[in-house]
C-alpha cells in the first residue's frame, strides 16, 4: 500500500504517512504515484557530475596555457608587452571562475543525489549561470530548469528528501 499523495510506502494499519503526514482515509492499492521529479534527480545529478568534470578539465587548461604561453607571448611574437600582462592575469582570471564554477556543479550533483535541502538551491543557480554556455551548458540548464524550477518541485523534493531520510 502506498500513499496517494506522494507515494511512500505504507504499513498496514497506518494513520498517517512518514513522508508527507497526510491522513491514511483509506485502502490505495498498487504501485507508488510517479513523480516527474523522482523520476528524473538521479539523471540530472549524473548529468551535472559529467558537465563539471569537463568543466574542471576545461579550467586546469586554461589556467596551465595562462600561466606558461601567455606569460612569454612577449617574447615569442614580438608583441608588445601589455597583450601578455593582459592575458595572462585575464585568462587566469577565468580559468579560475571556470574551476570554481566546475566545484559548485560538483557540490550540487551530490547534493541532489544526497537529497540535500540546499542541493535544489544551488542546482538552479548554476543552471541559470550555464545558458550562456551553448550548447551543452543551455541544454543542461534548460533540463534543471525544467524539473527543478515549477512550483511544485519544490514540495516534491522535501518531500523525496523527508521520505529518503526516513
């Protein structure tokens, strides 16, 4: 037997449900009401561990190139000194942002597999931060969009989380 409203499982003789304390009136028989949102935490989790991974990577590079081929751009080209002193603190600059960009989808794709209270939080930030980072940033921000951002994912996930935790 499992609740109607969110799913859980439910002993016999029960009054009220552990996941979302909702009063038992009744038999509900067969399987568990299908979320949207369970159904899909576990993939977007997977989805933002591969997307930081190739972030990180993405970031050591940048960094690397800045801090050894900018730094001597000077004198391998002749080019004046300023477009070396500019993108070599530049692109450190970024490549720094990009590896703590890379950490924060690293903390949030354990969170959301941890079913963390933050985790949805910080989920969505960066998501709103990768649209710009086409096209595989846009998409994965539009899939965390989509199941994270409607009203009610937000009382799926505590409920999820309250029921995981149980």
């Amino acid at each position: 037997m499992f609740c109607d409203q969110c799913g859980t499982a439910i002993q016999s003789g029960q009054k009220f449900c552990s996941g979302c304390a909702k009063e038992i009136t009744g038999f509900v028989p067969g399987y568990p009401l299908r979320s949207r949102l369970r159904e899909h935490i576990r993939l977007l989790a997977i989805l933002w561990f591969a997307f930081s991974a190739i972030y990180a990577v993405g970031g050591i590079v940048l960094i690397i190139l800045a801090n050894t081929l900018f730094v001597h751009l000077s004198d391998i080209s002749g080019a004046p000194p300023a477009v070396g002193g500019f993108l070599h603190p530049l692109l450190t600059f970024v490549g720094f942002f990009v590896l703590a960009k890379s950490v924060a989808g690293f903390f949030a794709g354990w969170g959301l597999l941890q079913r963390e209270p933050w985790a949805r939080v910080l989920t969505l930030i960066i998501a709103f931060l990768s649209l710009i980072n086409i096209p595989f940033g846009t998409a994965l921000g539009i899939y965390t969009l989509w199941v994270l951002l409607p009203a009610r994912s937000e009382e799926e996930y505590e409920s999820y989380r309250r029921a995981s935790a149980a």
